[in-house]
C-alpha cells in the first residue's frame, strides 16, 4: 500500500520549523528578541497585509523556539530548565552615568605623591604560627600584642600599667581616628555638593533677573541653544460660567470682607468720624470724663462773670 500520498498532504499542513532567508534572523536569547533585517516585500504587503505579518511574526517565533531548544538544559521538579545566556544586544542606560564623588584629602595626598592603591588581602602570614590569620577581627594580627603571653615593659613604667590594657587602647584609638578621618571627608564632600548647589541656584537666578530686564520682559529677546524656559507663577482664573448657588457664595463672600473691612476701619477710628471725640474728652478732662469736664467748664465760667461785676463797681 502506497501511503506516500497520505504523508505528503498530511507534511504540507506543517511548516518547516527551518527559517531560510536571504539575511539570517538576529536572535538574542538573553532577551528573547528576534530582530528581521529584510526588507520588507512590497508586493506581498500590498495584496494581504494580515497573512504578511502573521508569516513574519511566525518566522520570527520559530526562530526564537529553534534557539532556545537548542540551549542546555537541566532537571528540575517542574521540568527541564533551559538557562538563558547573557543578552548580546547592548541597551541604552535609562538614567545618566552617576557624577564622579569629589576625592578624598587622602586620595589627593597620594594623587600627589604618585602612591598606588592596593587592595589589603583579609589573610596574612603569620611566621611564628606558620599559618595564614586573620588580617583583622576574631583573631586577627591587629590583636598579636593584646593576646601574646609575655610583654616587654619600661623600667620606667608605674606599678600598675597594664600592657595589655595599653595596647587594646592604641588600637581603638586608631579605630576611632579613622571614623573619625571618613566622617571629616563626608562632610568636605557634602559641603563642596552644597556650595556647588548654592553656586548654581544664583547664577540662575541672576540670569533670570537679566532676562526680564528689558523692556519686553525678556519676551523677545534672543535665546541661545540650551537656555532653559523660565518658571513664571501660573495665574488662575475662575471659570466664566457658574452655576447660581456658586455666584451667590462668591457675591456674599466679597459683600462679608467689605463689611469687615469696615469694621476693622471703624474700630481703628473709634467711631464713624475722623476724629475720636471719647478720647479726646478723656485727654482733656485727664480721665475724669464729660461730665467732670462740664462742671470745670460752668465753674469758669461762673468765675468770670464775678470778676466782671467787681471791675465794674469799682
């Protein structure tokens, strides 16, 4: 029985799972990203642009699949694990390289002095134990004279001096100048970013005043290639349609600051008039008031006329 018929048109139902173009497909495994070179084919894009994209984009995953079983895999308890490689297409950074950080007085001393930088390993070689140690920490070299059992003395020394006391305290104080160095050039650090900060904030200040100097407001004036826009405060303007209930809160709030304001006008005054006719009876009358200031006046006046008839018997 000749089934060659039957494989033929049941293989025709399947592509080929090789991609054959006149420039090969550039495919980067590390980000699962297949990217067509060729050019685009005017005639088959014309006629039937959805069955081109779809036989694109099928040429595209086929070719991604092909790489990615071509990978080496490992078992694992969901199944066979390919591991990616590492990317091959080189990405631009999404922020700008960070600023170099100002050095430090010890990276300008050696600077200076032409001295190289040396990466200090953690072990050293201990003679006497014939074995790498600790440079620092639990059992490092920095403790050989606090933990070795005989120390030389001065003959000088008092009676009560401790070596091992005194060289756990040589050391801490080394450990403490240190930190104390490292906090010294954060602060020279943050102060030279500080002053370079404020620097900058006044000559943009400075060249915002210059702008606007004109007579134009700097409106027309020549800008240079660069030259950021200037920040201006937004004015806010109400809509110009309201609703009613809105224009009545805004009429009864204007109308509530007038008679405030004359309120608070009225209060300075100390009455409707100009002049603050209380306190000027209180001036004159020294606190007595009106009335005290009505008797003094009757008073006088009643003294007058007495003066009057005397002059005038005479």
């Amino acid at each position: 029985m000749d089934v060659s018929n039957l494989l033929a048109s049941h293989a025709a139902k399947f592509q080929s799972i090789t991609v054959e173009k006149e420039t090969p497909l550039d495919v980067d495994a590390g980000f699962l990203t297949v990217t067509d070179l060729n050019p685009i084919d005017e005639e088959s894009h014309s006629s039937n642009l959805e069955e081109y994209l779809q036989s694109t984009a099928r040429d595209g995953i086929q070719a991604l699949i092909t790489a990615l079983y071509a990978l080496p895999t490992q078992p694992s308890p969901d199944g066979p694990l390919a591991q990616l490689p590492p990317p091959t297409t080189h990405l631009p950074r999404a922020k700008p390289l960070p600023k170099a950080k100002p050095p430090t007085k010890w990276e300008r001393f050696a600077a200076a002095k032409g001295i190289q930088k040396k990466q200090r390993e953690k072990k050293t070689w201990d003679e006497e134990k014939q074995e790498w140690v600790n440079r620092w920490g639990r059992e490092g070299k920095n403790k050989e004279k606090e933990e070795q059992w005989i120390h030389e003395v001065k003959a000088n020394a008092d009676v009560d001096f401790d070596p091992v006391q005194a060289a756990r305290s040589a050391r801490k104080a080394r450990v403490a100048k240190n930190e104390r160095q490292k906090l010294q050039n954060i602060a020279r650090s943050q102060a030279a970013r500080e002053e370079r900060d404020e620097r900058k904030t006044e000559i943009e200040r400075t060249l915002a005043s210059s702008r606007t100097s004109t007579a134009s407001m700097g409106k027309f004036d020549k800008k240079l290639e660069g030259d950021k826009k200037m920040r201006g405060i937004k004015r806010k303007f109400d809509p110009t349609e309201a609703s009613a209930e809105q224009e009545k809160h805004a009429s009864l709030a204007v109308l509530s600051k007038l008679d405030s304001d004359a309120k608070r006008s009225r209060k300075e005054k100390g009455g409707d008039d100009v002049l603050n006719v209380r306190k000027a009876i209180r001036a004159v009358s020294r606190g007595n008031g009106g009335v005290a200031l009505g008797r003094e006046a009757g008073r006088a006046s009643a003294r007058g006329k007495r003066g009057s008839k005397r002059g005038g018997k005479r």
